[in-house]
C-alpha cells in the first residue's frame, strides 16, 4: 500500500496544546505512558443493576454514524479530492462521494463525569466514564453496568480507558477493562465476567502519568490487542519506544483463552522469547497510540504526536514485528536524528501538522452503518484540541478522499465509537455522548 503524506493545513478550530504534544492536564484524555510491572490480583463491586448477557435486548435509541477517508498529497480544510471509485464495503449501496453527503451530530446521552469509550453490545450501548464507571444505555433506560472507582486513579490521562467484550460474551459473560490503578498510577489490564467476579491479566509500570494510552479491543483473529505508550513525559526520555523489550510504545497481542493469566499467540514475532523482544509485543515505535480500531484485517491507528505531527497508521493484521519509529521518527520526519532514515521504518498513512489549535489525535473507525447509505467505508478520525473531525477512504493505493466535517466539531473529542450495527458516536469532555446521523 502506498504510504501518502496528507497534509492537512488548517484541520480546526480550538486551544494550543502543552509542550509535550499531549492535551491539557485538566481536560483528562488521551496520550498513553507505560512500562512492564508484575502482575496482582483485585477485587470490586459489579452493580447488580446490570444486565446479563442472556438478559440485553436490542431496544433503546436507533444510532447513526459517519466515518470518511481522504488521498491527496495536499489538501486544506473543507476540501475534497476524489481521484477514483469508492473503496468496496459490505453494503449493497454504493458509497456517494463525501463532498455530497451532510453530516450532524445528535446528543444520546449527557452527565457523564468524562465519557472516553463508547461499545455496542448484546443491542445495548455501553458508555465508559473515565472517573470508573462503565454505564449502560438500553430498553430499560441508563444504567451502572459496572463501578470499580474504588481501584482507579482518575485524573488528567489516567482512569478507566478501555473495555472490550470476549467476542462470545452472549454466552460466557466476560468482557475487559484498562485502567490506571489507585496509588501506582500503573495501567492494569482485567477480566471481569458477568455475575462472577474479576481478575488481573496483566500490570504494567507507568514511569510517568501520561501517556497511558487505554484502547484494548479483540482482533478477527479472536485475541486481545492492548496499546500502550512510551512511558510518558516527552521525547521519549525512557527510552521505551525503539526497545521492543519493554511493553511500553507498542500494541500487544494476548490469547485470553489460554495459558494462565493469558497465552502468547504463535504468530507474535517473538512468541517462543528467543529475539529481541516481549512475547506479548505485535509492533512497537509507538508514542500514545490512545485510540485503535480493526476493519477487517486493517489496524487503524491514531497515535499522538509531540511537536509537529498527528498521525495515522494503517496496518494489516498478519503484519507482525513492525516499528513504526517512535521516536526516530515523528509524522513522516525525523525526529530525534536529523540523519534518520524515515525508509528504515513503517510510515503512517496520514499526517496533520499542529496547526489551527491541532494537537491530538483521537483515532476513529471505519463506517460500516446503514443509517448512512452513502458514508460507507469512509474513516472517520478527529482532534482533541481543536475538536475538527475529519475523514478518508481507503483503497490499495492507500488513503483518499479527504473531507473535514465543520458540523460536526467537537472540542474536548475523547473518542469515537462503534454500536453493532456499525453507526459512529463521539465522546467529549463536556460530558456528552453524539451520534452522527446524516442531514
């Protein structure tokens, strides 16, 4: 696939960044910091208001969604650029251009304490709380799901980040969570299941307290990938992200169904421990990748920058080993070598500069919805400074098609989300939960 630079002049509208490329710390969101620590055991209530997964229905508010893609090797805000047909998605429709589609947002929910995650599940939505809180949204109206603010650390880029349901959740119950521990600050990965209690998988030092990235979500393959950031502070000062060793700066993959707490998969590039990195490492050269997403067998990956640069990346699942050159490499530039060899590396497909209040990417998904007909395989991304939404679409030459989307800006934008029948809602910190509805 063609890797293209996509430039993107004026992406928005909102406040500068701090220094270090990350978000303010009172706005309490995405870059991610970790590093590898031992494993422990916790316990905390699960409300008994929650449905079970023999109990969800599908009632409750029909979503929307939008997602979009863009190919340009320059493109300003509001600007499209269509250079061929749109790529194949698992619609009967065809896809319309974007520049011919309106797009809003609708208000789902509000109150939320600092929304971060939103996941569709059994017909009921699920909305992360970053203070600890996981709540439901369903036919039988809004609900606690689960409540461990006993056993986070809620604050700045720490809290509960991350949750992903075992793809057989409908029979055996158990879903996952990331989130920053009371005390340690350490990012702790955990099973819980439905009417049974929880355990920890895995618990990774956190040097610093941001960059604790937090998106956790299971692949086609059926394993669990797991992103984590540098180690925090900036310009990479713990030297995590060219040492596929540590766990920090790189997206893990573990097999939640074997082994005890988990197993290695076999296809991970150093699953027998013979090379030179973690078992539990799938690629690495990460910064605070805080958001992921999987469309089919493509990783689409927003990780933040520091200085100049957001980016996405795009890569196949039965890739493996890659380094994305974190922190040799920031955008497409070098960055802490002026002699760098950005080819030495897998470059991102799409780059923004900070420009236009620009400082954060939050990563987003591809629009796979019927609500929107003519939306469809577009990827959707956004920023959380400026709060721009923008997306693209994507085709074995790579990413084309770019559009920004004014309607829909969303300042504080914490993360997008999915429901099963694939229609896109954004969080924020001003405590909303949207769709993107078309109109």
């Amino acid at each position: 696939m063609r890797r293209l630079i996509l430039i993107i002049a004026a992406l928005l509208t909102a406040t500068a960044c701090a220094g270090d490329g990350s978000p303010p710390v009172s706005s309490e969101i995405p870059p991610s910091t970790l590093s590898v620590g031992a494993t422990s055991t916790t316990t905390g209530p699960m409300t008994t208001s929650a449905p079970s997964p023999a109990e969800a229905t599908t009632t409750g508010p029909a979503p929307s969604t939008t997602t979009s893609q863009g190919h340009t090797t320059t493109a300003s805000t509001s600007t499209t650029t269509t250079t061929r047909a749109p790529a194949t998605t698992t619609s009967t429709v065809v896809p319309q251009p974007l520049a011919n589609l309106t797009l809003s947002r609708e208000l789902v929910a509000t109150g939320f304490e600092q929304p971060v995650f939103a996941t569709g599940e059994g017909g009921r939505l699920y909305v992360v709380d970053q203070v600890g809180r996981i709540e439901v949204l369903g036919g039988a109206g809004r609900s606690v799901f689960l409540d461990i603010t006993d056993r986070v650390s809620f604050g700045g880029e720490r809290g509960l980040l991350g949750l992903a349901f075992h793809p057989d959740f409908d029979q055996n119950g158990r879903f996952f969570v990331d989130y920053t521990g009371r005390g340690d600050g350490h990012t702790v990965i955990e099973e819980h299941t439905v009417g049974g209690g929880d355990r920890v998988l895995l618990t990774i030092s956190q040097p610093a307290a941001n960059h604790n990235a937090g998106m956790i979500a299971f692949g086609p393959d059926g394993y669990l990938y797991i992103a984590l950031g540098d180690g925090g502070g900036a310009d990479d000062r713990y030297g995590n992200g060219q040492d596929p060793a540590t766990l920090l700066g790189t997206i893990l993959r573990i097999d939640v169904d074997s082994g005890d707490p988990y197993g290695i998969p076999p296809e991970n590039p150093w699953a027998d421990g013979s090379g030179p990195g973690a078992p539990e490492v799938w690629i690495y050269g990460l910064r605070n990748p805080w958001r992921f997403s999987f469309d089919g067998d493509d990783l689409f990956i927003g990780d933040v920058g520091q200085n100049e640069w957001e980016e996405v990346s795009i890569v196949n699942r039965l890739s493996r080993g890659l380094n994305l050159g974190w922190p040799i490499i920031e955008g497409n530039s070098c960055f802490a070598l002026s002699d760098c060899n950005p080819g030495a590396f897998t470059l991102p497909a799409l780059v923004y500069p900070h420009q236009g209040g620009a400082c954060s990417i939050t990563g987003g998904y591809v629009y796979r919805g019927s609500a929107i007909p003519g939306l469809g395989s577009a990827y959707f991304y956004g920023d959380f400074c400026s709060g721009a939404i923008s997306s693209f679409r994507l085709d074995g030459e790579g990413p084309y098609e770019l559009r920004d989307w004014p309607s829909l800006s969303t300042p504080g934008l914490t993360s997008f989300g999915v429901d099963e029948s694939g229609e896109m809602y954004m969080s924020s910190t001003d405590g909303n939960l949207y769709r993107i509805v078309e109109g």
